[in-house]
C-alpha cells in the first residue's frame, strides 16, 4: 500500500507541474484538468485512510 501511495503522490507532482509550466507558458488551464486533479487527490485521501485503517 505504501508503495501505491508513493506511485500515486509522484503521478501527483507530475501533473501539477505539467500545469504548472502551462501557466508558466501564458496558456488556460483546461476545467477537465481540476477534475483530474481531484480525482488524484481523492485517491490519495482514500489510500490514506485505507491504509490508516489497514495498520489498526
């Protein structure tokens, strides 16, 4: 599980910086892009908890 959680936080950081040098470049950000973005960090939320539970 710590690795999913890894695997996952990495993907993570990898599509806030390709927004970010979107942003960087003058370009929109997509309204798909925040649901991407939620979606991971709801991911991450319920690996988290998954795993918090896991470990009791």
């Amino acid at each position: 599980m710590l690795y999913f959680l890894i695997v996952v936080a990495v993907l993570l950081l990898a599509y806030a910086g390709v927004l970010v040098s979107f942003v960087r470049k003058g370009r929109k950000i997509p309204p798909a892009a925040y649901l991407v973005l939620a979606a991971l960090n709801g991911l991450i939320l319920a690996a988290v908890i998954a795993w918090a539970i896991a470990r009791r």
